[in-house]
C-alpha cells in the first residue's frame, strides 16, 4: 500500500533553515508528481509545493518562493523540502501528499517550529 514518512522537522530561530524529507513506497514514485502542503494551528491546509515525476524547477506558493526549494530523488523514492530563511509564519505541520489511483495519500506529518 501506498505510505509516505515526512522527516526533518524541528525547532528553528527565524533566518534558519532545515531540509523535510518524505519517503516513499508502495507505487512507481519515478512517474508520479509530488507535494508538499502545511497546516498551521487553526487554519486549513495549504498547498507549498510540487514537482513533476522527473523533477527539475518546482512550482511554489508565493509565500515561499525564493526561500524553498522542493527536490526529488527517484533512486531513493524520495522527496525533499529544502527550507531557507525560516520565518516564524512557517510553522505548521508539513505534509507531503500523491494522487494516486484517483485517490490522495498523505503522510502523518512533521512539525516545523521557527521560533527565537
């Protein structure tokens, strides 16, 4: 079956950085796009991120852009978020997310903190 486990997540000062990692299983994740979404406490989901199957530039919400850059690594069926100048509106909990087979997969989550 279909499982993602998000890694990385911790508590940053504001102007840090840190990388998320989702790892894969369970289908062909060389030929599926990738996402990565958040859920900051009180609000609703989010969309951040998303690469094509073969990777290359992403595409970003505007809030992020030009601070994170999403990867992927299709020999380790895995995907990565690399978070640069943190800022205490990026916490939330993270999420990677695939449609596959008509149906949306998501991860248990990792919480990212930016706090001083």
């Amino acid at each position: 079956q279909v499982q993602l486990v998000e890694s990385g997540g911790g508590l940053v000062q504001p102007g840090g950085s840190l990388r998320l990692s989702c790892a894969t299983s369970g289908f062909t994740f060389s030929t599926y796009a990738m996402s990565w979404y958040r859920q900051a406490p009180g609000k609703e989901r989010e969309w951040v991120a998303s690469v094509t199957s073969t990777g290359g530039s992403g595409i970003y919400t505007s809030s992020v852009k030009g601070r994170f850059t999403m990867s992927r690594d299709n020999a380790k069926n895995t995907v990565y978020l690399q978070m640069n100048s943190l800022k205490p509106e990026d916490t939330a909990v993270y999420f990677c997310r695939i449609l596959y087979a008509g149906h949306v997969y998501w991860g248990q989550g990792t919480q990212v903190t930016v706090s001083s």
